[in-house]
C-alpha cells in the first residue's frame, strides 16, 4: 500500500537539518496539491450528482476514522456558517461516536457494525449523500458503511489516497487522489490527509454553487451572525445592487438578515413577493433576478 510504503529519501529525516526536513515537508505538501488534478474529472461528476440529491431535500452525510474522519468532520462543520446549510441536513458517522473527533478511539475503525447502525439510524433516503474518506482505502468502518448506503440507494462518494481498494469499488463516485508514499510512512495526516481536504473542499463548495448558494463569487447564502458579517453581507448587497450602505442595512433588516431577499427588497420587490419568487426559483438568486428582466 503506497501510504505505508517506507520512503528510501527519507529513512534518515531525523538526522536532517530542521532547515532542510521542513522544506522536504513542504515539498511534500505541495506534490499532495498537484495529485489532486487528476481527480478532477471524478469530483465533478460527485458534484453533480450529489448536487442534484440534495436539491431534492436530502442530507450530507460524512463518514470515516481517524484522520480521515476529522478531515471529513472540519469540512462538515464549515457548511451551516459559510453557506446557511441548514444544521440537521448534515451528519457526521465518526467511527468511535463524536469522542474520537479529539482522541483516538481504539478499535473504532474495525468496526463495520457500527457504521450499520449509525447509517441505520439516520434513515437514508436516495437523495442522501453520503462521502466516505479513508486513505488507505480498506478502512473496515468507512468500507462498510460506504457500501451499505450505495445498497440502500443513496448517492455514496468514496474518497481514498490509494488505487483499487475496496472504498472505491463500494463507491457510486469514487475519487482516488494517488499521493504515494509519506515523508513519515503511514502518517496520512500529512500528503494524504492533506490532499483529502483540498478534495474535500472543491466537493462541497463545488455543490453549494451548484444549488444556488453562490452569486457573482459571494456567498449570498451566508449565516449573518455577527458584526464582522453583518458588514460584509451590507457590502454583498451593495455590490449587487449598486446602493448605498445604508439602504443594504435597512433591506438586511427587514429581511431577517437574508441576503438573497435583500437584495430583491433594495431593487423593489415586496417581502412576500421576493420570498415567493426566490422560493419559485429554488432560491437561486441568479434565477430569481433574471426573472425580474
């Protein structure tokens, strides 16, 4: 397996120079960066689909071990503030219960009933997605329960740092992202974990612009939940509609702090009627303002 494989560079990295250790670490970041475009073409194609269950009211599921997991987890956790996912749309089956988001949770990844179960709880639907992450691809918790949702219909995205492994094979959408070997063998916090965010990242923000979320590159779906945000959302709808701030303020306020209706509210629409024609549209803004001529 790549990711365990010893590296004959690096067997003397503990006699380096920090210097020169810190630089082969970077090096090693930096070729983690690089092994993700040729996923591309797959994490597209996971964008588009997933993207096209959700709209239809389903879930983000995330599901792993260890430093996947955690990898997994942050990513997760990023949704609700950046773009107002809402909270109870998103899932996170840790191997080991929420305790092993901190600490290492003994035997947890050999553990393919309780992936079952914590899949069985959440009561999956077709238009649930649900995104496995496991660097070396045979994780037996992540396999399980990638393999049990794509059994159970819904759209299962694998995410796996070596080529052939059973992830991808229980997968509908599998995703290798080939990093080879680690500076220190078999820590994939390193290049693997590393790449498995940037995919991760492209994957749920790539599906957020995809339902509507983003306009013009402003994240119009923003939860406004404090002053540093309340100004930047003025600013988003004065970019957009070309008023003032003090309009933007006024229109944020009768809108409950919704961007997308504030900014219909600035151009003359009445509060019902702009959270109609939003609604009508999906709530994709882009939509909605073309409708307006």
């Amino acid at each position: 397996m790549l990711t365990e494989r010893i590296s004959p560079r690096f067997v003397d990295l503990d006699a380096w120079d920090t210097g020169e250790a810190l630089e082969a670490m970077l090096e090693g970041q930096m070729s983690a960066v690089a092994a993700v475009r040729a996923a591309l073409p797959a994490i597209a194609s996971a964008v588009d689909r997933a993207a096209a269950a959700l709209d239809q009211n389903g879930r983000l599921i995330y599901l792993g071990a260890g430093t996947s997991g955690r990898v997994a987890a942050q990513d997760g956790a990023e949704l609700p503030p950046t773009f107002d996912w809402p909270v109870e749309r998103v899932i996170f089956a840790m191997a080991g219960g929420p305790g092993a988001f901190v600490a290492s949770v003994e035997g947890a990844e050999d553990d393919e009933a309780d992936a079952l179960k914590m899949l069985d709880q959440a009561r999956l639907t077709p238009n649930d997605v649900v995104i496995g992450v496991a660097a070396s691809g045979t994780t037996p918790f992540t396999v399980a329960g990638t393999r049990h949702a794509t059994q159970m219909g819904a759209l299962s995205i694998g995410i796996a740092n070596n080529p052939g492994t059973p992830l991808l094979a229980a997968a509908k959408c599998p995703i290798l992202i080939e990093t080879g070997s680690e500076l220190i063998a078999g820590s994939t916090r390193m290049k693997a974990g590393t790449a498995q965010k940037i995919v991760l990242n492209l994957l749920s923000t790539g599906i957020m612009v995809r339902l509507g979320r983003i306009y013009r590159g402003m994240m119009v779906n923003m939860h406004v939940s404090n002053a540093k945000l309340r100004k930047r959302a003025e600013v988003i709808v004065s970019h957009i509609t070309g008023c003032d701030g003090e309009a933007a303020r006024k229109a944020l306020a009768m809108a409950g702090g919704e961007i997308k209706v504030a900014v219909l509210l600035v151009l003359g629409v009445a509060p019902e009627e702009a959270r109609r024609k939003l609604a009508l549209h999906g709530h994709n803004l882009r939509l909605a303002l073309a409708d307006l001529g």
